[in-house]
C-alpha cells in the first residue's frame, strides 16, 4: 500500500538537545554523510513499530536502500519544485512547535492546579493602582512595598485598607475575602495567596488590575464538588414587597410538585424555571465546588444530602429550590485536566512553556547582558543632562554601546532604543537606567528564540532526525509514484507484455467463478419489462447507448467482474443469493455476458498484474540504484549503534 511517509513519523513531546554530542559518520551514499544519531533514531523506531525485530544487517540493507532512493530523488531534483517547497514548509512549520515548548513545564503547571484544587485559602486583600508611565508604575509598587512594611511592622490591616485600597468591595468586606478557591483569580494572585505561608503577607503582586498585597490567614481542605440541578422564580427589577410574596407564592406551589410521589424534578425545572442558563437543560448545573456561586445558594447546595430537595430560599437573584443529586470529594485529574489547560491558556502560564526553552538556549548559547550597561547608561544620562525625547533620539539611538550578547552576536543600546518611547517623563536617572534596560528581557527572549528557530536543525538532533525522516518520505513517495506505482498503471504495453508472459499463472489464479459482463437494475418492475422488450428491438451494438437514452435515470447499468459475496446483484443473479436490499435499485437482470472460471485477459485480473508489475518495477529500481549510487559503511560506528 501507499504511504506518503515511508518511515512514518512520531512527535516526542518535549525537545532533547543533543548539545556536545559525538555524532560520527556512518555511512557515505553519493557524497552525502549519514550520521550516527540519524541512523540510530529511525533504526529504534523501526523496531519499536515491527512485530518481528529485524537484525541490524538486515535494516541496514534496508535503510541503505532508503537513502538510495533519496539519493535519486534529489538527482531528479524533486526537492526543487515548487509544490515539494510549499509542502515541506508546512511541515517545518508543524513539526517545530513542539520543540518550542518544554511540555514538563506545562504538566507541572497542570498538575500544580489540580493540587491546588484540594484546598481553600482564607485571605485579605489589598489593591493599589496602576500607573499611566514607567515611573509612576515604579512609584506605585515602591509605595505599596513601604505599605508592605507598614502592615509588618504592626499597623492595622483594616486602616491600611480603608485609607489607601481601591478595591471596591473594602466597603463591605474591609479586605477580606474569605476561603477562596483555585481558578478563579488572575495566576499571579492565586501563586501568592497559596505560596504565601499562613500568618504573613505576600509580597507586591501585579496583575491587570492593580498592585496587591495578600495575607494569609488559613487554609482547609477543599469541600469538594455537588452535582445539582435548581429552579428559580426570579426578582423583577422594581421588587416590592407585595412583588416578593407573590414569588414566593410561586416558588411555593412549584414545591409542591416537586414532593409529589415520582415528580420529575428534571422536567419541571424545563417548564417552570426563569433561569435561563440552565432552564432548558432540565435546570442542570453540572459539578460547582465552594466560591463558584452565591454564599446562600453555595451553603444550601453543601448541606443537603445526596438525592434531597431543599425547600424554597431565596437569594439575591429570586427564590431557588435545589435538587441535590451527587456529591465527590474531589475531581478526577483526566476531567479537570482540560479545564485547566482551558484556564492556562489565558493567562501567563500559555507563554511559560516556550520561555522554559528559551531560558535553556539563553544558557547554551551564553547570554548576557553586558556587565557595564548600567554604568554606561547612568553616564550617558549625566553627561547629556537627563532623559528626555533629545536623548533618546540623538543619542540612544546612535549608541553602540553593548547591551547583551549570545551566539557570538552582540546588540547594542542604539538596537535596544528603538523599543524606548521618548516622550516618557522620568526625572531621575536611577529610573531612567531601568526604563532603557526594561526591553531588553522581551526583546532577547524573542531575539534567542528566533535564532534557536534558524539554527534548530544544527543544535538539536531531535528536531534535525524528524524533520529529515519527512522531508525523505515525501521524496520517496514522489519518486516512488513516478517509478513504480503511476509508472505501472500508465505502462499499458509493459503491464500488457508482462500478463501475456505470465497468462499461466493468473488462469489459475482465481479459487471460483466470475461473472463478466453488464447488469441492469431498474427502479421499479414496470421499467424492468419494458426493458427486456426493447432489448429484441434495440441492435447489440448500440443497446447501452440506446437503453440510456430511453430511460434515462430510472436505469443504472455497470460493467461487473465479481466473484460469489463480492456484490448483492451478481448474488442473487448468478448464484442463488438473497433478494436485492438496495431500495433505490431494487430489481437487476443480465444485459450481458454471464460466469467465467478462469481470467480471459488483462481486465479481469488489471490489479492483481498492476501489483506484480509494481514489484518488478521496483526491483529493477532498487539494481539501478546500486549502480548509481555505492555505499560506503563505516563498520567501527556500525558497531556502536544502540537497539
């Protein structure tokens, strides 16, 4: 059978650099080394992928084959054209991103959150804003530090919030949240309220929103999760209070049903709920742990008993009755696996995997920032007088002072200066340095991780064997087609020649008989007679044309060479089978020709001949390619390959 990739092609999840490895020639095939370690990856996952191991000679045999038509393939210049070139592309491009992530890292983040899952963290909080600049923002977290220390060195939490917090809540809460759960605050604030021990304040936190200060107060296993469905008479907007004891009147006689003997709860909540969320679904609310819902609907949910109804009770949105159907006491990892892979991706923790790699590459490739930068910046600042949209453009940018270097490439501030904004007010040069230095961290990451992408196939052995082994098998299956499958098919006087040489062997080749020739089938009985009449009418010669043009589409007629069980229509028509099921066709009759025992030309047997002429084909490819294209092995490395 055809494949596209002849050696197929199995991603391995996070990248392996191969860093200082010894990789020695194995073999030379027309002028082009194979190394050890290319050797070595497809000869292991052959293994892996056999029934029957083969022994190390008879893959080399095999793989040197391999190469050969490689070899071939590109002496045919196949590489070149245009269409492998859009192809292969898209391959590269599929094939890298696994080696820009260390998928380590994200399952430990997986896994960090479902631990976190298990337990709740009782907390006050504290928000201060951000800045509209640089160095408002590095005013703003240096005044929530000094808050910090306030809070340490003994004033009251309460006051501090009260003065200086933003947080809207503070007014009824004085900063404190409560037990609150994972997943349901930015990462940065949940990292710090559950790494933050018991008793002390985390350190200043930013999110989107705002500078935070934390303190933890306690923590308690996670209550675990209900499974409920619930139904609701909501509260209009101008509630009074006649308006209320008329929903509660409602939600009362909805009670009543659902007591009665062999109510479905299910079913009410369909017709009776104003929720509309959840309505339709039978008032389904899935899984919710603590902190997923309102403080009195969470605690009523939490006190009943598996299978219990609650009686009517009212939170701010109406009057709810809750049918409790299920409780656990905490979440299967492969069911809260994808919600927190849903979760990461939209935060911080999407982008943790691809800086994990990048911070592997900074070191192999040695960066660094160039340990006179701050130094040199603060003199350009002292000499020119300060920052200001003058210096950044006459001055920064022009620089080529050096600001950080890898891979024997350094960049300069003049490089780093077109990521300054030079209409920033700074007016001290302690904030300025900071400023001019603050891009460099993204810039280099991207910088380090670019140059990894076009070098990638040089530092890394992985990517290079996997990225070869496709880029072969799409040779290979282009050359292939070209000399031995089309090449087969398209070879009429060739698959010709070869059938009348073997004529003996495909007479025999058929365990039963055929039928050959064309059947009929008819949509109804009345088309079907009409037809054997007009066959008497109608000459041999023209009968499918002239059947055609007369009844058009209630006929179908097919050119048939089928064995018994092979077709429902020659069953029945030829070997006693059962009626025809096929209700659109469900009447048939021979048009012509009838049961043969034996092939009596390249027709009946065209697939079978095809596959046999594929074979020769191929092996007298694989003889023209020894010719063409000698092997030499290095039998000392052979002898170091590893099953």
């Amino acid at each position: 059978m055809k494949s596209k990739f002849l050696v197929s092609a199995v991603l391995t999840g996070t990248a392996l650099l191969a860093l200082a490895a010894s990789d020695p020639v194995l073999m030379t095939i027309n002028g082009k080394d194979v190394k050890l370690s290319e050797f070595e990856y497809l000869y292991r996952k052959n293994n892996q992928q056999q029934v029957e191991r083969e022994s190390l000679d008879q893959y080399v045999e095999r793989f040197i084959t391999y190469k050969q038509k490689v070899a071939d393939a590109e002496a045919a210049r196949i590489d070149t054209l245009p269409t492998f070139k859009r192809e292969f592309d898209g391959y590269k491009r599929d094939i890298v991103k696994p080696f820009l992530e260390d998928t380590t890292v994200r399952d430990r983040l997986v896994q960090e959150a479902y631990e976190r899952m298990h337990t709740n963290v009782d907390i006050d909080h504290f928000m201060y804003p951000l800045g509209r600049s640089f160095a408002q923002n590095e005013e703003y977290r240096a005044r929530v530090d000094s808050l910090r220390q306030c809070l340490v060195n003994g004033e009251k939490w309460e006051d501090i919030v009260e003065r200086y917090s933003i947080d809207p809540s503070k007014e009824r809460n004085k900063g404190h949240y409560g037990f609150i759960t994972s997943g349901t605050f930015p990462y940065a604030f949940e990292k710090a309220a559950f790494e933050t021990p018991v008793g002390q304040i985390s350190e200043v936190v930013r999110t989107d929103y705002g500078y935070h200060l934390i303190r933890v107060n306690a923590t308690r296993p996670d209550a675990g999760q209900v499974k409920a469905r619930h139904i609701l008479k909501t509260f209009p907007r101008n509630l009074t209070d006649s308006i209320k004891e008329h929903v509660k009147a409602r939600i009362d006689s909805v009670y009543e049903l659902v007591k009665a003997p062999g109510a479905d709860f299910a079913a009410i909540a369909r017709e009776q709920s104003q929720d509309p969320g959840s309505a339709r679904n039978g008032g389904d609310l899935g899984w919710f742990g603590k902190g997923r819902m309102v403080p009195q609907f969470e605690e009523v949910a939490f006190a009943l008993a598996d299978g219990e109804v609650s009686e009517p009770f009212e939170t701010q949105f109406g009057y709810h009755i809750i049918y409790r159907e299920a409780s656990r006491t905490e979440i299967p990892f492969d069911e809260a696996k994808q919600t927190i892979l849903n979760s990461m991706a939209r935060d911080e923790r999407s982008v943790a995997p691809k800086l994990a790699i990048v911070d592997k590459m900074k070191d192999y490739y040695k960066y660094h920032i160039d340990s006179k930068l701050e130094k040199n910046l603060s003199d350009l600042l002292v000499k020119n007088g300060g920052f200001d949209s003058v210096f950044v453009v006459d001055v920064l940018r022009k620089s080529q002072i050096p600001a950080y270097k890898f891979a024997d490439t350094t960049y300069t501030v003049a490089q780093v200066a077109k990521r300054i904004n030079p209409n920033q007010v700074i007016t001290d040069n302690k904030t300025a340095v900071k400023y001019i230095m603050s891009p460099i961290k993204s810039m280099s990451n991207q910088e380090v991780l670019n140059y990894y992408i076009d070098h990638i196939i040089d530092d890394n052995a992985d990517y290079r064997n996997l990225l070869n082994e496709y880029r072969d098998g799409m040779l290979l299956f282009e050359l292939s087609n070209r000399r031995v499958w089309e090449a087969a098919s398209k070879d009429t006087l060739g698959l010709q020649a070869y059938y009348e040489a073997n004529r003996a062997k495909y007479a025999t080749s058929w365990p039963s008989p055929h039928f050959k020739g064309i059947i009929l089938s008819a949509k109804n009985d009345s088309v079907l007679q009409a037809v054997k009449q007009d066959i008497n009418i109608f000459g041999a010669d023209t009968l499918t044309t002239a059947l055609h043009n007369k009844y058009g589409r209630d006929i179908k007629m097919e050119r048939m060479n089928f064995a018994q069980g092979e077709n429902e229509a020659v069953d029945f028509l030829c070997f006693n089978g059962p009626a025809i099921a096929n209700e659109k066709w469900p009447l048939a009759m021979i048009l012509t020709g009838g049961l043969i025992s034996q092939p009596e030309e390249l027709a009946d047997v065209r697939g079978q001949v095809t596959s046999d002429y594929q074979d020769v084909l191929e092996q007298r490819w694989v003889a023209e390619l020894k010719q063409k294209y000698p092997a030499v092995v290095n039998k000392k490395v052979l002898k170091k390959v590893k099953p």
